[in-house]
C-alpha cells in the first residue's frame, strides 16, 4: 500500500485524527516520524497500527519513500515567521507527491463558573471545526489530488461570532460565558506573549478569508457543530 508520513508528536490532536482516519481507510499504510520513538505518543500510533520510525521531515532517508505527508506547523511553540515557511522536502525527486500542511492553534477554556471569551472579532463570525473532524477531512482530499494539489482549501464546520460561541457554550456547559467584547487595540496592548499575533490574526479573521463549509462538509459528511462537539466533550470541556 502506498505511504503516509505523520508526526509522531501530534498524535493527540490534528496529528491523531489524521492517522486514525486513515489507517480506517484501510488504503495507506502510515509511518510516524519520531525523534524519540519511546515517548507514549507513538506508542498510540503503533497500537493504531501505524509504523513508529526515529526520523525527522528535515532528513532526506526519513521521506524518500513516501506518497504522501500530513505536517503541522505551530507558530505558538516559536513565534518564527522563518519556522513557518512551508516544508519543501530535502530528497529530491523523491519527495513526497503529496503533502497537506496545517497550522494549528491550541486553546482552552476558563473552569470558573463564568468565564469570558477575549477575541477581538466584533459581530464577524469566525469559522471552526473540530480537530477530531479533520482527519476525514484530509483523508478525502489525500483521496482525490488530480482535485486539491497546488489548491489552499480553509476548512469550516461552521461560522458563529464570539457572542454565538459564548452562548452555545453557556448553554452546553451550565455557566454563564460572555463576549468581553474587546476592540483589536485593546486586544494588541494585553500582556501575554502573543497577544500582537493574535491580533494580527483576529484582523485577518475581520477580513472574512475565504473558508468552504459546503466543501468541508461534503468532504467529511459527518463533521460536527459547535454545540454538537460541546454536548460530546461535555466532560472534558468540564474538567470532570
């Protein structure tokens, strides 16, 4: 079968639901890359029936054999816009014929019993989906390339403004959640680490980029709402 190549290290998020959506494919066989294949994300992907291998996507031998490759970027871990270049391959002609690269944003939610949620988007919806929805997601588009290469799809289950995301979330959870409704200049003057990207990133939401909910959901059909991945991570979300 042909071969994928996924970071052993995002197995417990966007990493995780790849894998998993497409060794239940049962079309591809998946090779983790991990520095150290003894740390327990890999031993998840073995016991998911993926390949644990010592490599790194920088290393030509780890990457010459692949169809394939899912990668993740995270600007949080860095803040290095050079780190954020796109992964071109360092093995020539055979570098993998296919890869999705995604950046991703880890977040979380406030325990008390009410909390507000701090983004600067005003009443511009701002689209979202479920991590464990995207590994179908990517796994449908792996299955069609003559359709997605060289194509930037920006994947939506669906767009709510911060007030709407407050409210569901005030309504799954049983306390109250409000939108702080902080401007993009108050925002920027917070006293966090990334608080200018996060600006910079909010403002780019205002402009309304171009996400396809009808192409996410047609891609993965059973993608969930916002209140519907509230109601099924009820406990987690919770803390309980």
């Amino acid at each position: 079968m042909p071969l994928w190549s996924i970071p052993a290290v995002m197995v417990s998020q966007m990493g995780g639901s790849v894998a998993r959506a497409i060794l239940e494919s049962k079309k591809y066989e998946v090779r983790a890359l991990a520095r150290d294949v003894t740390q327990p994300n890999g031993q998840v992907l073995r016991d998911l029936g993926a390949e644990v291998v010592k490599g790194d996507l920088n290393d030509k031998a780890s990457v010459e054999t692949l169809k394939g490759a899912f990668m993740v970027t995270n600007f949080w871990d860095h803040f290095s816009k050079e780190k954020e270049r796109l992964w071109k391959g360092k093995s020539g002609n055979k570098e993998p014929k296919f890869a999705i690269i995604q950046v991703r944003d880890d977040g979380g939610l406030d325990q008390g019993d009410s909390s507000e949620d701090a983004l600067p988007m005003g009443d511009v919806p701002m689209d979202g989906i479920s991590v464990a929805d995207v590994g179908e997601v990517i796994c449908s588009i792996f299955n069609l390339p003559e359709k997605f290469v060289g194509k930037t799809v920006r994947l939506s289950a669906e767009a709510l403004t911060v007030q709407q995301y407050a409210d569901a979330l005030s309504k799954g959870l049983g306390k109250e959640v409000r939108d702080a409704e902080i401007t993009l200049e108050a925002y920027e003057k917070l006293e966090f680490p990334a608080a200018k990207e996060m600006t910079k990133m909010c403002h780019f939401y205002q402009m309304k980029p171009d996400c396809d909910s009808k192409l996410t959901h047609r891609l993965n059909p059973k993608v969930k709402s916002f209140s519907q991945f509230i109601s099924k991570n009820q406990s987690a979300l919770k803390g309980t």
